[in-house]
C-alpha cells in the first residue's frame, strides 16, 4: 500500500539480475517522471522511478458538464490519496487564484480520504472546480504538468 503498483512484486517466477535498471517502456517512460535538468547535468539519466503515491485527488461531484443552478446549495467532494496522508485538502473556483479548504475526513490505514465543501453558486455562467491535496509532510499536487496534476471539473451554473 502507498507504492505504486510497478513496485510490488506480485508472482515472482523468475529473477534477472543486471548492472543497471531495465530500459523498457514501463521503467523509462510510463512509471517514471522528468528528473530535471539539474539531474542530467549531474549525470542522472533524464527519467527516475516513481515509488511512493505522489498526493493525489479527484472530484467525483459535482460531474464533469453538471449544470447548477444558481443559489441553490450544493456539495463539492471527492477522494484524495498519497503515500504519507493528506493533511488538507483546497478547492479553488477561480483557476488557482484562490484556495478554500474543504472538510477532509481522518485517514484510516491505507484508506483513500474523503473531502467535502459546502458551496452555493454565486454567480452563473461556465466555472471550473479543481481540487489540490496536500500531503502532511506539505508536498502539493501540482497545478499541471504531472502525472499527479490537478483533476479540474467543468460545470454550469444556471
């Protein structure tokens, strides 16, 4: 739990032991994210392993292309995730201009944590809701950019 799953063994039936990391798809492009220029320069090849869950969240309501209507309270939640907990998790309405901390629920084990916010819609037209978790050691997900990047949530208020 907390590791992604390229890290797990599952059914060992054979061992390859070699002097480097194995080069293939999984391992150089698909489990693995940018090092940086400055890891390059410094010898690194140009891609490093993912290991522990990056902090991570998702808005499950409301759905992608809801229409609201406009003064009408409703809920914003979802599911936040990360290797060492979530410690907060933020809305913004507003493209990242502004942060509103949702209610977040206790983090049982290895438990995904559920996240909430009260919210009526103040002004009608197109809005877009994003959600950032941050994890307890204070590493934020990422605006964009990442293979952990903020999930963005389009709707309509009316």
């Amino acid at each position: 739990p907390g590791y992604y799953g390229t890290n797990s063994v599952k059914w060992l039936w054979r061992l390859h032991l070699a002097h480097r990391r194995y080069d293939g798809l999984f391992t150089s492009r698909f489990y693995a994210d940018e090092a940086g220029s400055d890891a390059v320069a410094a010898g690194q090849p140009p891609h490093r392993p993912v290991w522990a869950t990056a902090p991570e969240s998702v808005v499950v309501a409301p759905a992608p292309d809801s229409r609201l209507v406009h003064g009408e309270p409703t809920e914003i939640w979802g599911w936040a995730w990360s290797f060492r907990g979530i410690a907060a998790l933020e809305i913004t309405l507003d493209g990242g201009a502004t942060f509103t901390r949702a209610f977040l629920e206790p983090r049982h084990g290895w438990a995904w944590q559920r996240f909430s916010l009260p919210w009526i819609p103040a002004t009608r037209g197109h809005l877009s809701i994003a959600a950032r978790a941050i994890e307890a050691g204070g590493v934020t997900q990422p605006w964009e950019g990442a293979r952990n990047a903020m999930h963005v949530v389009n709707v309509t208020v009316v």
